[in-house]
C-alpha cells in the first residue's frame, strides 16, 4: 500500500507540503478543508501535550487545569487560523466544524499528559 503525501498546490506553482504551508503567513485561501481540519487536529495535539506537561510540572490540580485546557486549545488555533492563515471558518464547516476537529482525541492526550507528568515528577 503506497501512503499519500498530502501537499497544498496552486495553479502554476509547485505543490507545496501540508507541514510547510502551516508556516507561510496569509496562506489560507490556497488550503483545501481537509488540509485546514488536519491542521487543526495536530496543532491540538500539540497543545494538549504541551500544556499536560505544563500542568503536570507545575503542579496544576483539579477544576483550574480543565480550564486553562478548554481556552488555550478552542482559542489559540482559532486565532492561529483566523490571523496568520487568514482562513474563513464558514468555508470549512463552519465554526462548530473548526472548534470541535480533534477536540476529544487532544483532551485524552491532555489528560493523558498532564496525569502521566504530575505522577511521575512529583511522586515521593
């Protein structure tokens, strides 16, 4: 079975890879919905993992981590989204559709994370 390899092409220029177009400022308008949904999904990955560590490091606990999780994982890639890939929500599913790819894969890993790094830092 040969694996695909997704990449982000314009009319009359050379394809660019999905990984690297998520760095070109303004790029947005040249991404198919399904690359905009990846993107989204592995930016909350990487944030859920990030902040588990976060969290489990400097001892967050209880009602406050779940907190910090739901606002800087719905906000920061909403905001990457909409101010540096200038991308328009209602062309890709709507806002639902752009809040809720990857959310409940990446507060498993967030609480995968965050238990796993508090547990093993912090035990005597």
């Amino acid at each position: 079975m040969e694996g695909k390899k997704k990449s982000s092409k314009t009319q009359g220029q050379v394809a660019v890879p999905l990984w690297k177009s998520v760095f070109v400022r303004n790029y947005g308008s040249k991404l198919s919905t399904d690359q905009v949904l990846d993107i989204l999904y592995w930016i909350r990955q990487f944030f859920a993992i990030s902040l588990g560590l976060c969290n489990g490091f400097f001892r967050v606990e209880g009602f406050l981590g779940f907190f910090l999780y739901f606002l800087i994982v719905t906000m920061c890639p909403l905001a990457y989204l909409k101010n540096y890939l200038n991308v328009n929500d209602e062309q890709h599913g709507g806002a639902f559709a752009v809040l809720s790819e990857g959310f409940m894969p990446s507060l498993a890993l967030y609480t995968l994370t965050w238990t796993l790094s508090y547990s093993l830092i912090h035990s005597n």
